[in-house]
C-alpha cells in the first residue's frame, strides 16, 4: 500500500500588540534604557512571531506475514519563521550594551529527506499493536534580517533547525463491529546533545562578515505525550471520531520564554469526521477513499517563580568561549525565566486523503 501525506509537525508562535512595559524597562526614542523613567510612558509596540516546521511525507507498506506488516516513509521537512519584534538587540551587538529596536526576520528552508520506520502486529482478530522510529532531521534556514539599529541595511541571515529522533507505540481494538478504540505514547528527544533544540543560533552577515549572532536559548528537554481515541463508524460512508492527549511540555522553567510554549503539563481535545468510498470495479479493496476531517483544541498552562541570581551557561553553546548570561536581565535579547503565569491556547484544523491499492 503506498500513502502520501502533508501535515505540520511542530510550530509556535505569539502576537501581542500595543505592549507598552516590555522587559519592565523604560526606553526613549533611541532605545536607550531610561533609569529612572517609567515603562508605561513607552511608545506601545506590537510583536509577532510564527514559526513551524511541516512534513511531506511519501510512504508504503507491504504484508510480510498474515498478522505482520512493515512500514516505510520518506520525509522531506520544510519550515518557515517570520518574526517582527521589538526586542534588546544591543545584546547581540558586539559589546553587548543594552538597546532596543525594532528587528524583522523572514527565514525559510527545505531539510534533507529521513525516513520514518514502523511495523504492525496483529496480536488478536481485534488487537493491533504499532512501532514507529523517526529519524532525526536538520533544516537549514536562510533569509533577511532588518533592524532599526542598522536601518540602512538588509541583512543576510542563516540558522539551523532541528526535528529530533522520535519513537511512538500504540494500540487499537476493534471492540465492536462498529467501535474502534486506539492508545498511543510517544517519546520526543529534544534534549539529545546533536539533535535536539537546545537553542536557535541566528547570524545575520553583510557581504559576508558576520554583524550579529542571536542565540535564543530553548534548552528544551525529552518530551512524552500520551493520546486516547475512540470512532464509531455509523454508516459504511461515514464515522465520528474524538480524542485526547495529554503531554509534557519540552520547555524548562529557566528558558521560558513568551514565544514559546510554558513548562508543564498540557492538554488536547479533538473532533474529527471520516469519509469513505469504495471502488466499484474492484470490491476486493474495502474503503479504497478515505477523506478526513479533524479540529482540536490545545492549552497549556504554568508558573514560574524567581529565577535564579547565578549566571547561566546558554544551552549548546561552549563555555570556553561563550559567557553564561544572568536570566531575565538585559544580558538577553529575548528574556527567559522570568517569574510570572504562562497561558498558550491552541486551535488546528487538518485534511487527509488516503488512496488504498
């Protein structure tokens, strides 16, 4: 049997608008740190953020024994960042002196093609059981860089994105002719040391040297989530599906930052329809169409308390020649850590089409 699919894997991203007190500091017009000024007196400011990372992916499967079927997919990863802040760029300067500005990116890429494994078991006339290994995959990102401390200049900008090793199990019953219930864990290892998100190294270049390099520090962290399912198929035509899933988030409390999802535990439910159609010139292959439809809605809560008054070492960088940084301070382009709720509500919607042959 051979499937293709297009979906997205990962994404984040915020939009706030008119925020006047960012970081808690007061700003003239230069972006300067006013001591003794007061924030609320800032000219407001809007920030956004989108970022994710999707998958098309082509795949078949093939029976090699009666309760026995193995599984491959070739995956060719793509993402795209489009950011417009309003942030402490000094820091990324040489010299590191606290200033603000206005910094706009627009990176995209296309990773090299992994594969995905996966084998089926069907351990009972109403039990199926499912592995499934991700390879880890690396996406180089280009684009441009803008920033109001540079004004006259478009800026040449690189990073590097990483989809980390990934490993699932699941499991499905049959428990009526009409009802089908399905469990699935899955493991993420984002903390791995060479493929994990340990931090964004963006630099920005003109004419080949080098006149920025922002670290934004994720230091995320192994991550496991755990998803329940049921779908009653009414009709032959049709069936309703519903889920849920609870997962860790791969956030830490000393890299949370408010673009990114909070540390903690998150939730997940889902609706979703299915569609299917038979080929009548080969009844042999049962639901030869399939077409679905699915919505689900994310959150994720948490809390931090005071951050920490030692320095920090940046996840992923060398301490021989990087200097760690004070959490939460104008040492950060983008401040992590600091003490506060962290609130991220999520809607998705997806479309899937499989042909059996």
């Amino acid at each position: 049997m051979f499937a293709g699919g297009l979906y997205i894997e990962t994404g984040y991203g915020s939009s706030f608008s008119n925020v006047e007190c960012l970081d808690g500091v007061a700003v003239d017009d230069d972006g300067d740190i006013l001591p003794d000024g007061d924030c609320n007196d800032n000219t407001p400011q809007n920030m956004d953020v989108t970022f994710f990372v999707g998958e098309f992916a082509a795949g078949f499967s093939f029976k090699a024994h009666e309760k026995f079927w193995l599984g491959v997919a070739l995956r060719l990863p793509f993402s795209k960042q489009v950011a417009d802040l309003y942030q402490n760029v000094g820091a990324a300067l040489p010299g590191g002196s606290a200033r603000y500005g206005r910094v706009k990116n627009d990176l995209g890429g296309v990773g090299h093609p992994t594969l995905r494994f996966g084998f089926q078991i069907k351990a009972h006339e109403k039990l199926d059981i499912g592995l499934m290994y991700r390879m880890a995959g690396k996406i180089k990102l280009t684009g441009t860089t803008e920033t109001s401390l540079l004004p006259d200049l478009v800026l040449d900008s690189e990073a590097d994105w990483f989809l980390p090793h990934a490993f699932a199990v699941g499991i499905s019953s049959q428990i009526t002719e009409k009802t089908l219930l399905a469990f699935d864990f899955r493991m993420q290892f984002h903390g791995a040391d060479k493929s994990g998100n340990k931090n964004q190294t963006v630099v920005a270049s003109n004419d080949g040297n080098v006149l920025s390099t922002i670290v934004v520090p994720f230091g995320w962290k192994n991550t496991w989530s755990v998803k329940l399912g049921v779908e009653h198929r009414f009709v032959d035509l049709f069936a309703i599906r519903g889920g849920v899933n609870i997962a860790e988030s791969a956030t830490t409390p000393l890299w949370a930052q408010y673009f990114t999802p909070p540390p903690g535990l998150s939730g997940n439910v889902s609706l979703g329809f299915g569609f299917y159609w038979n080929d009548r010139n080969n009844p042999a292959i049962k639901d030869k169409y399939m077409l679905d439809l699915a919505g689900a809605f994310a959150f994720t809560t948490g809390t931090l308390g005071d951050p920490p008054t030692e320095p920090q070492q940046v996840p992923g960088t060398n301490p021989m020649t990087t200097d760690p940084v004070q959490v939460c301070s104008t040492d950060q382009v983008v401040r992590t850590g600091c003490a506060g709720d962290y609130k991220v509500f999520t809607y998705w919607a997806s479309l899937s089409f499989t042909l059996q042959y």
